[in-house]
C-alpha cells in the first residue's frame, strides 16, 4: 500500500509539472549573419508578446576588459537593441544606426539596449555605439560600463549592411508586418 501511495504521489507531482506553460518567449529569427573569423552571429530578431510584434538587433555575447582587448566570459547576458514595433520602425532604426559608419573614428552615440540572460528585458539601459575602425575593417562597438570595467560587443560594416538588406527584404516578402 506504502508503495501505490508513494507512485500516485509521484505520478501526480510529474503530471502537474507538465502542465506548467512555458514564459520562455518565442524568437522568430528574421535574418542572421555569422562572423567568418570568430563564428559568432549576430541576428535581427522578432519577439512578439501578447500579439505584438518587437524587433531586437540581437548582438550576442559581450566581453569583458577595455575597448580593445575583451574576455568572453558569460555566454549567458546577451545584448539585445531595440529597433521597432514593424519593419518599417526596424528597418528606420537600423539606417540611422548605419550613419554612424560614415562619421569619424570615435564618436559616440548613446542609445538603449537590454543586457539580460538570454532574452531582452524591460528595463532598458544607456549603451555607447561608438565608431570603430582598426586597421583595415570598420565596426560599431557598443560598450556598457560597468562597476569600473566595460562589457564589448561590435558589428563590422559587411555584417550590419547583410542584416539591413535581410531585413528590408523580409519586409517585402511580409507585406503584413509593415
């Protein structure tokens, strides 16, 4: 009898568990680009809550150190900036974006971003894009101080142009979202 007790106590602990629903978000993945040299993707990603659609530039990982040299630590906090509520705001957002190429090295901007585990949070916060161009590539790096040391994360010029174009081109096979 002990043990019919203790299987229907099991049986029924595992049953309401998977009933549980899941809060995980769900990523639609919009357009993605991978980083030759180091593997790493960076992606335009749609994250719909409650039947509205939000597009995220999502930057990955960020490292840890100074603006040049970084360690890549925490494969957990991902950087994830805004771009919209449709793509016609996404894609808005990622041109004025692109124009910082075009200034000179080290000019800064301050836009927000969400610097969460895994997915974007609500509570925004100031990121630095700043103009970055080493020897023969051209990149935004987005920097967020923290406690005396910054975390680093950067999109060259090819990656972001790829993005744009796979964004505007999702816009016109998706008429709807606009």
């Amino acid at each position: 009898m002990k043990k019919a007790i203790i299987l229907f106590v099991a049986l029924f602990c595992a049953a309401g568990l998977l009933a549980q629903t899941s809060k995980l978000p769900t990523v639609i993945d919009i357009v993605s680009v991978e980083d030759e040299n180091t593997g790493d993707s960076v992606e335009i990603v749609n994250i719909p809550v409650e039947g509205d659609n939000y597009y995220w530039l999502h930057l990955g990982e960020m490292g840890i150190g100074d603006r040049t040299v970084q360690i890549n630590l925490d494969p957990v906090y991902q950087l994830y900036i805004p771009l919209g509520e449709n793509i016609t705001g996404a894609v808005a957002t990622m041109e004025e974006l692109k124009t910082l190429f075009k200034e000179p090295n080290g000019t800064t901007r301050e836009i927000q971003g969400s610097f969460k585990p895994f997915f974007p949070g609500e509570n925004l916060e100031t990121v630095k894009a700043i103009k970055y161009k080493p020897l023969l590539t051209n990149q935004i790096q987005f920097v967020i101080e923290r406690d005396g040391y910054l975390r680093v994360t950067y999109i060259s010029k090819s990656d972001f142009d790829s993005l744009l174009r796979g964004l505007k081109l999702h816009g016109k096979l998706h008429p709807s979202e606009k």
